[in-house]
C-alpha cells in the first residue's frame, strides 16, 4: 500500500483535519495521490479546516467548541459566524439540542458527501471518486463493525404472518422520528446525471429524506425543502412503487432515509463489487422461492437491484419454464422481488443471527468507534475478504 504524499505547508491545515477526522467513528484515512486533501478543500478553507479539529463526533455548544479554538478566533461571535458558514457548505452538523446550537463533525460517507449535492462540481466528482477507489479508505469504511444504514423491505412485501420487527417496517420508523422533515435531490443520481448517465429506474429527484437533527442541519443549510409527515409518506409511497430500496440510518430512531436504485446508488455498487457483501451488511431477511408456484417470468431477477436473482436453465422443456436462483450471500431481503411476484412464488424469511440495530447515532457511534479501536479490527476486514474471493472464487477486488 502507498504511502500518503508529503504534505506542504499551504496544506497543513487539511492534513491535521484528515488525521483528526480519521480519529472519529467512521475514519477519514490519508489517500496516496492527495485525493483526501483536494475533498477538504472543496469543503474548507484553511482556517475552517483548522476550527473543524476542535470539534468532535459528539453535538458539542459554542463555548465547549470556543475553549478549544480560542488561539484561532479573536471571539465567540467570530466563531459562530465561522460554524454557520461551514454548516452551510455542508463540513459539519447543526441542531438544537436543550435549547442550545450544537455543532459536530461528520464523516465523508455517510456525511459531508451527501451533503455536496448542490455544490457538485467534476472535479469534486473525479477526486471523490479517486480517493473511494483506494484500498485504504475501503478497509477503513468497511471496518465499522455494523453498517451505517441497513435495508428494510417495502411494504408490500411484509406478509401479515411474516415476524418484521417494529423497527424493519417504514410507518414504524416514521412515527417515531422526530421532526422537522426534509426531502431532497438523491446525491449518487445527480451525480450520474451529470456524468451523461441519467437513472434508469426514476425521473424524479426528490427521493431521499432527513429528519431529526439532520433535518435541522439541511434547514440551516438551505437545502432540501422542509414537508409534512404527510408529504413524507407519499413520497416513500411512490418511491416503492417505482421499486426503489428503502434504506434507512441503522437506528431505531431514524435521521435519514435513502431510497436507493441498482443503477446509481454507490452504496448498493459497493454491494455488487464485493464477493461476500452481507459480511458488511445488515439487513433482517432475504428472499426465498417456492418452486411449484414459479411461472418463470423473469420479473423478480429483473427487480433485483444487486444481482442476487440468475436464472437457471428451464425445469421443463415443453412449457420451457425456468426457474430463478437466488444467492442467499448477496440477496439484501429489500422485498422489491417479492412484491414484483404476480404468482406470490416469492417471499421473505427472517435472516438469522440478526442483532437489532442501535437505539440512535449516540449509540450508533459509540458501538462503531469502539469497533474500530480493537487491536485486529483492520486485520478481521481483509480476512473477510479473502476469504469472500476463495469461497466466491472472485478476484475482481484484487484487479481495482
């Protein structure tokens, strides 16, 4: 592995943000050709990437984040007007917390990234793009320990006798967020667009949606625009119908919801490049066929939107019928197979050895960050892969 180029001193400033922000519960590691500098630059000026050190994972008020950087602003006020403007530009989280402003890092994905939508540029493009190919910063984001979100089926999916815990069905998860909501333009379609690749599976932008703090900090950032409950709920309900995969912070009380395509969607690319992706995934069922109803149609592997349904060769030559087969080791139990089924030969079981996810980010974070302080946990990411290219036979992680 490369070492990280020798930093300059115009880039200082950016090298200790990328170390501190390395630090917290999902990391930031150093790149080999710069990449992790030019996104905080994008981000940061030199003197907002020296503020955003003092602050930490955890919604910290003012006057903490002050006694930290009282040797770079001349006052309080002065570092207010420098943590507006850095919320604004999409580096760091804003909300109301006890009636007071707290402010905290995020990480690059899911974070400052998603963040960019309306401050896309190609070159943003290219170096984002750059720096998640390294070998580096896959280790260290596959390394968390648990997913920073997971995949809940669409609800027409969820048979009545199927045993969907509370927090694996979406009217659950809306009723208890906590408002404001906002709905926003899908960051990984935009992008696509603007490559010369619009998405195959939606014409709309308006798909994804925060709530919560993260609501309050896309307020603050004019971004987005701000919806009812009501509002949210038509638009989960339009995104199932044009079978988009619902996929939400990996909490019980949620702070986003993205609503994903196997066309645009990095998270779910990732997912189809990696041999053993449920290794880094959770997810609370998968699919399950019952051969005897199948009609062979080919809608279900035509739904799937991470290649876990193939077709095998037809079972019976005069009706010419095949039949699906369905990888149990990538299938994410979205339900949008499922719900595609016209002869109901589809449907979803329970995944087992499932742990339920965290209450919220606080727990969330504290589990990740105490994840990636174990002395192995780096060594435990390349063993699965491995052992996910020996099993799969799958070299095409070594060719990148």
């Amino acid at each position: 592995m490369k070492k990280p180029i020798a930093t300059t001193p115009e880039d200082l400033p950016y090298r200790k943000l990328q170390q501190h922000l390395d630090r917290q519960p999902v990391g930031f590691p150093p790149s080999a050709d710069g990449a992790d500098i030019r996104l905080l630059k994008h981000i940061f000026s030199p003197e907002e990437a020296a503020i955003a050190t003092c602050l930490s994972h955890e919604p910290q008020p003012v006057e903490v984040i002050f006694d930290r950087a009282i040797h770079m602003v001349p006052s309080m006020d002065a570092l207010k007007k420098h943590l507006t403007a850095m919320v604004k530009k999409g580096g760091i989280e804003f909300h109301q917390k006890n009636n007071q402003n707290v402010y905290a890092n995020v990480p690059l994905v899911v974070g400052s990234y998603e963040l960019q939508v309306n401050r896309l540029t190609p070159e943003f493009i290219r170096d984002f793009k750059a720096y998640t190919s390294e070998k580096r910063f896959g280790i260290s984001f596959l390394g968390t320990g648990r997913s920073q979100m997971r995949t809940i089926p669409v609800n027409k999916s969820i048979a009545p006798d199927l045993p969907a815990a509370e927090y694996d069905q979406i009217l659950y998860l809306l009723e208890k967020a906590d408002p404001p909501f906002v709905v926003l333009p899908c960051i990984c379609r935009k992008k696509k667009a603007l490559q010369g690749m619009p998405c195959k599976q939606t014409k709309r932008e308006e798909t994804c949606m925060a709530m919560g703090s993260i609501a309050q900090t896309l307020i603050k950032m004019e971004l987005g625009r701000q919806i009812t409950k009501a509002e949210v709920m038509d638009v989960i309900s339009r995104n199932q119908e044009e079978g988009l995969v619902l996929q939400p912070s990996n909490t019980r009380k949620i702070e986003f919801l993205c609503s994903c395509c196997g066309c645009c969607c990095s998270m779910l690319s990732l997912h189809k490049e990696l041999p053993l992706p449920l290794d880094f995934w959770e997810t609370g069922f998968r699919a399950e066929l019952s051969t005897d109803s199948c009609a062979g149609c080919g809608q279900c592997a035509d739904k799937c939107p991470v290649q876990a349904l193939s077709f095998l060769e037809p079972v019976n030559e005069q009706k010419k019928k095949a039949r699906p087969f369905i990888d149990p080791d990538r299938c994410i139990g979205c339900g949008q197979c499922v719900a595609a089924c016209r002869p109901g030969a589809l449907s979803l079981v329970p995944r087992p050895g499932q742990a339920p996810p965290p209450i919220n980010r606080e727990e969330l974070n504290a589990e990740l960050l105490a994840h990636k302080n174990q002395p192995l946990a780096r060594t435990r990411v390349i063993g699965k892969l491995a052992k996910g290219m020996i099993v799969k036979r799958d070299l095409r992680l070594l060719k990148n």
